[in-house]
C-alpha cells in the first residue's frame, strides 16, 4: 500500500507541475501555501492506504471522518450540531471496535494509527486549501508538494521495509501507477481546489458526506468485507452527523465565497 500511495503521490505531483508551468508560462512562481497543501496531500493519503490495507475500507473511510467532524466541531456554534458532533464520533467508534478489530484483529491498531493520522491531514488540508490564491498560481507548489511527499515516503518506507517492490515492477505496472494517479489524484484534487476556492472549508466538510458510504460499498461488492449490523449502525451514525449538520453553522467566509 505504500508504494502504491508514495508513487501515485509522485506522479500526479509532476502532472500538477507541469499543468502549472504550462498555465503560468514565463510567469510560473512557486507558491508557499501550495508547497506545505501538496505535502500535506500526499502524506494524507499515503497513510489513508495504509489505513485502507490495516482496516476494512468503510471502516478506514470512516475513521477519517473524525478529521472533518473536528473541523464542524470547532465551527459549531449550536447544541444541536454539537449533538451530531457526538454521533458522527460516536459512528466511528463503533465501526472500529464492531468491525474493524475483529476483521483485522493483527492490524487494527497499526490502521487506527494511521486512519487518525490521515484524519488529521484532512482537516488540516481543508483548511489550507481554502485561499484567495488563484488555482493556477498554487499549481506549481502543490505538484512539487506532492512529488516531494511522495519520493519522501517512498524512501523511508524502501529503509525501514522491503525495497524489493521498486526494483520488479514491470512497464505495466508502472503505467497503472501513472492512471491510479491520475483518476485517484489530480480529478480529485482540482475538483477540491476549485469548491474550496468558492466555499468555506466548514462547507466543504459536510459535503464529503457520501465518502464512507461509498467506501464501505465499494468494500462490500469488491472486497467481500461486510460491516454487519454494528458496522451499518456506525455508518449510519456518521452519514447522519454529517448531514444533520447545517452548512451555515460557524461559517465565516463571505455569502460570496459559499456554493
């Protein structure tokens, strides 16, 4: 998983970077705020792999809500949103102690490591990614961001682990590297760049609300790995959170940067 998250990491890292000279042309500056968002991204989701090969996928999704759910939390400004607060969080324990820890027994705590480490990054990326920065001026920084972060990782982890993956790869393999990057990383990521340039990061929070349904669906038609009826209670307890929590609540953008 972590070759797999350090080279998508570093692929869409170069992609960006090369967009962002393209774009700017002669004018091409490196942007600070998008340096510190690309490595932030790529360490994020380098250990959001990590939690998905540690945990079931819905259950890992899920975990990283807690980063988000913080983020509304601290925005919240009524008992009603602290009470969804309480529940989202509420979600994500269950699903890790119904559901993750005895499907993953061995590897349970390495994943709930790193589910909240990711959850963390999250919320810290929602915050960074909202800026008055134009998209293309933070290209050049977020794509070197992110190469960085990749190679980064990708060099520990050869240190402390196993090298052998890097050396055997095949062609193939490293043109599936480059499409997982690309459909994994930079849709996703420009998507996100351009709603936090129009929203406020409490917003952009909330409407992430499908992600574990998602994933634990994907999990279950793909993977095999059932939630069971805790599982689907957890996961209902974090989809619920997250949309009984009113968008407006603690947003403190302009009425004209919110959708």
């Amino acid at each position: 998983m972590w070759l797999i998250g350090s080279a998508r990491a570093f692929f869409s890292g170069l992609i960006f970077l090369a967009v962002g000279l393209v774009l700017a042309r002669r004018s091409a500056r490196m942007s600070r705020e998008g340096l510190l968002l690309g490595i932030v991204a790529s360490v994020m989701n380098i250990a959001s792999f990590g939690a998905a090969g540690t945990l079931p996928l819905g259950v890992a999704t899920a975990l990283e809500f807690v980063g988000p759910i913080a983020l509304a939390a601290v925005a919240a400004r009524s008992a009603r949103s602290a009470i969804m607060v309480m529940s989202g969080l509420a979600g994500v324990v269950v699903l890790y102690l119904r559901v993750g820890v005895p499907q993953f027994a061995d590897t349970a705590g390495l994943g709930l490591l790193l589910a909240l480490a990711s959850a963390a990054l999250w919320a810290t990326y929602i915050r960074l990614g909202h800026s008055t920065e134009s998209v293309q001026e933070r290209l050049v920084g977020f794509g070197i961001g992110l190469a960085l972060g990749g190679v980064s990782t990708g060099l520990i982890a050869s240190g402390v682990g196993d090298a052998s993956p890097w050396t055997t790869m095949t062609l193939s393999t490293w043109g599936q590297l480059v499409g997982i990057a690309v459909l994994a990383s930079v849709v996703p990521y420009v998507i996100d760049l351009l709603c936090l340039k129009v929203m406020s990061p409490h917003t952009f929070a909330i409407l992430t609300v499908t992600l574990p349904a998602v994933a634990a669906l994907l999990g279950w038609l793909i993977l095999g790995q059932t939630l069971g009826w805790w599982g689907l209670l957890g996961l209902c307890l974090v989809v619920v959170s997250l949309l009984l929590l009113r968008t407006g609540d603690g947003a403190t953008s302009r009425q004209g940067s919110e959708r």
